[in-house]
C-alpha cells in the first residue's frame, strides 16, 4: 500500500480544523501534532484529550495513522470537537469500510449548536431588561 496524505476538513461552532492523514509504516510511530504541539500539550485537559481520539477508538486504528492539525477560531472545548469531526472525516475518506461505526457513533454529523445571536433591546440573546412596575 504506497502511503497517501488526506484531508479532511471539520467543524465545531466557530472553529475549524484542517486535518491531514498519513498512515504510518513500520517502525514509525503513530503522532496527533495540533498546531505545530503535541495534542496532549496542546488539549491539556483530559476531556478534550479523550474528545480528540475518540474517532480512533471507534474505528479502532489506534497507532495506524498519523495526523497533522491546524486548528483556529473557538476555544478549547469547539476546537476539540473541530479536531474530532475532521479526524472521522479524513478516517471516513480514507477507508469507507468505517463510515458506519463512525456514522453510528456521531462523529460524522457536523454539530450546528452555535451561540445565539443577540437580539436589540435584549442584554443577551434572551435576557430582557428588568420590569419595574413604578
């Protein structure tokens, strides 16, 4: 099998991930590397550490592929879930035998929950001025 970057592209509400997939031959070893950093350095919590190689373990090529990340837009928590939604993706393109332990699991659905915009004469998206009565 001669060896073949993909990308894929994933997104979590204002954040986006470009993904790149490589697998890796022998004696090499499998990297996730976010931003030039190692994921677990850059995703220090272990939440959104678990988030990030979820897909992996689903499709079940833990330490078969290496990916390449460049992430922006967001915070930790969406650019976690931007990462996520990319690596299903690129696994998806790469091989279609595993779109449906991926499809069943969510990881191929983009989420579309974003934060409401503010409406006028509301100080948020729903919280409206005090009442006074007098």
């Amino acid at each position: 099998m001669a060896a073949r970057t993909l990308n894929a592209v994933g997104r979590r509400k204002s954040s986006s991930a470009r993904v790149y997939l490589s697998p890796v031959s022998e004696g090499e070893e499998a990297t996730i590397t976010v931003n030039k950093k190692p994921f677990d350095e850059y995703f220090p919590n272990p939440t959104t550490q678990m988030v990030v190689v979820q897909p992996l373990a689903v499709a079940d090529v833990q330490g078969k592929f290496s990916f390449t990340v460049r992430v922006n837009g967001g915070g930790f928590s969406g650019q976690a879930g931007a990462v996520r939604h990319g690596i299903a993706r690129a696994l998806e393109k790469f091989n279609e035998e595993l779109r449906s332990p991926l499809k069943k699991a969510g990881l191929l659905t983009r989420d579309a929950r974003a934060v409401e915009r503010k409406k006028p004469g509301r100080h948020k998206a729903r919280k409206k001025p005090q009442f006074s009565k007098r």
